[in-house]
C-alpha cells in the first residue's frame, strides 16, 4: 500500500505506479503496454515538439459509496479527442482502445484512489502525441496515446469558494475559426501570460470574449461559463471557439432533470448583470462560482464573496452524488473498473 495524507492531496503532479503507452506506426496501434518509468524517449524531431502537434483530455475515476471505482463519461471524452485529433491531422485513438486504456490504468493504479469519503478522486489524463520525427512541416508518420493518472483531492474544503474574474481585452485565447473548440496545449499556451497577469492582480480565472467583436462572452481560461437568470433559466454561450465542456453537457442535462430551462446561444457581454449566478465549470473542479468580474473600469457584481449561490450548489451537488454513486446513474454516465 502507497502512503498518502488524503485529506491534504491538492491537485498537483505525483509520481504513480504507471501510465499506459501506445505507439502508432505503419497505420496501426499497438496492444499498449503499463510502463512504470514517467519519462518518454523522443525523437529531437517529434512534431509535438515543434508544430504543437499534440492532443489532451482530462476525466476523473471515482471510490463510489459503494467500493466500485467509476469513471465518469470515459467514452464522451474518447469522441472529443477523435475530433481534437482529427482537427490536428494526428492519428485518432478509437472509443474501444481509449476507454480500454483508461480502464488498465486505473485498475493498474488502484492504490492511488483516493478512499470513499475524503472527497478525492483519480485523475485521468490522456494524452495524444505526434512523435514521428518531421522537420518539414506535415503531419507525422507515428505517434504515441498516453494516459497517466494522479490522485486529486478535495477541491473546495469547507464549501464551494466564490471566487472574482477579469475579462483582459489585450489578449485572445482561440479565433472564430481557430482551435478553440478542440483540446489542445497551443489554446493553454495562448493563454498562459493573461493568466499570470489575471493572477497577479487578484483574479484566479480569466473570462475571454470572442475574438473577433470583443462583444459576446465565451469562457474562462481552463473552464466553460454558465450564467442563472433569476427565473431559475441556465444560460451557456454558444461559440464555434468555445471547448464542449463534459461538466457543461451535464449540468445541462442535471438542470434539464431539475425542470430548469436551459439556453445554449450567443451571450453578449451587456447580459452579465442580468445573471443572478455566474459559475466555471470543469472536471478538476466541477464548479467555481464567479461573485464578481472586472473588465477595465467596469466591475459587475453577481453574488457574494462568502457563499455559492443555490443553483449552482443544487448542480454541484447532484453531480458529485451521482459520481460517487449516492444517487442513481440514470443517464449512464459511471464506467465501473471491473
Ligand atoms: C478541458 C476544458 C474545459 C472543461 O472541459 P470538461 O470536459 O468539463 O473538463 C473548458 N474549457 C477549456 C478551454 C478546456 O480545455
């Protein structure tokens, strides 16, 4: 057994029993083997090196109430990464092989999941390379399907934590007609130096606008944004540079079960203050309320600095009962590790 404090594991890199590796060459797959060693020997030519080319995911596995460990959506996040990989020219891992590659490792690392009841989690992330050496610029001739995992704690100790955001107009994160709306490193990397900046002066996440108008909201950095209207309507913006968000389709379909309205539309910047919540969502975290958000000399309030509002605490809640299986998986979304 691996010894690790579970109450005070945050979200940060540790070393594990393995990740899982798979090789494309000569148009196939491999089988895939564990590997214990968290390096990778590369060519100095890799195209995931030099043009960006490169693919992630993110998922979580869950100790449920009842002592299965459950992935959340595993086969949701393989289509994404079939379109994220199909956008980048890379050879695509099929749903079977994905889900199959998430099940091994996990079951590979069983040790690290965190114990049902100290509100931590597997985290799973996969990962597509071009590794094939290739200087002029075309897609490479070979590449690796990685997934490694590590155990996360709990995000929110003591409850869900509001939190202020900025809109910063110098910068853009995706064009209309960019990559926005596939899971690259290139979109983290185009966005890394406002998030430094956004952190330095107070604000944890930074929400973008469309790239094109300045005029319409599209989503924070890392997380999509989902606004709720005073008479309960769930609002998320729609966008041909926004990531279809996993944690945004379920809040979506948990709103749509609480009787909620739900509007998936353009979400001009003049809305905000028309929102009685504002939230973040994504799988590391499920939801981060939003209180506040800053854009030059203009600041919106939109609830308060101590508590979540009620909706997004309802959501939050439903989706971590059905994740760690306290309520019934109606919709099918839990995977269990046999
Ligand atoms: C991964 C990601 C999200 C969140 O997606 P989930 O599937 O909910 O984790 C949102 N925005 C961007 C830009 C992302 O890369």
């Amino acid at each position: 057994m691996v010894n690790i404090d579970w109450k005070n594991l945050g979200f940060k890199y540790m070393d594990t029993a393995c990740h899982i590796e798979y090789v494309w060459r000569d148009g196939a797959w491999d089988s895939g083997v564990l590997v214990k060693e968290p390096y990778l020997k590369m060519h100095i030519g890799a195209t995931c090196l030099h043009y960006g080319q490169e693919a992630f995911e993110g998922l979580k596995a869950f100790r449920c109430q009842d002592g299965v460990v459950r992935v959340f959506r595993p086969a949701d996040n393989a289509r994404r990464m079939f379109n994220t990989a199909r956008r980048t020219c890379m050879a695509q891992v099929p749903e079977a092989m994905f889900v199959d590659a998430v099940k091994r490792v996990v079951k590979a690392n069983e040790d690290y999941i965190p114990p049902y009841g100290t509100g931590g989690s597997l985290y799973i992330r996969p990962l597509l390379i071009g590794t094939g050496a290739q200087i002029g610029v075309a897609p490479a001739k070979e590449y690796t399907f990685l997934v490694l995992v590590m155990p996360a704690g709990e995000y929110y100790k003591g409850g869900l934590k509001p939190v202020k955001s900025i809109i910063i107009d110098e910068y853009d994160r995706a064009a209309p007609l960019g990559m926005g709306d596939v899971k690259v490193g290139g979109n983290y990397a185009a966005s890394l130096y406002a998030h430094e900046q956004a952190k330095r002066a107070g604000y944890p996440v930074e929400l973008y606008l469309d790239a094109k108008t300045h005029s319409f909201i599209e989503e924070f950095a890392t997380s999509n944004f989902i606004g709720i209207k005073p008479d309960g309507t769930y609002v998320t913006p729609d966008s041909p540079s926004i990531l279809p968000s996993m944690t945004n389709d379920t809040l979506r379909q948990l709103a749509h079960d609480f009787g909620m309205k739900v509007e998936t539309r353009p979400v001009p910047f003049e809305e905000l203050p028309t929102f009685s919540e504002v939230a973040a969502c994504g799988t590391a975290v499920v939801v981060t309320p939003v209180y506040e958000i800053t854009r030059g000399a203009t600041v919106i309030t939109l609830g308060s600095p101590d508590r979540c509002g009620p909706v997004v605490q309802k959501l939050f809640d439903a989706v971590q009962d059905i994740q760690y299986g306290r309520k019934p998986d109606v919709h099918g979304w839990c995977v269990p590790i046999d």
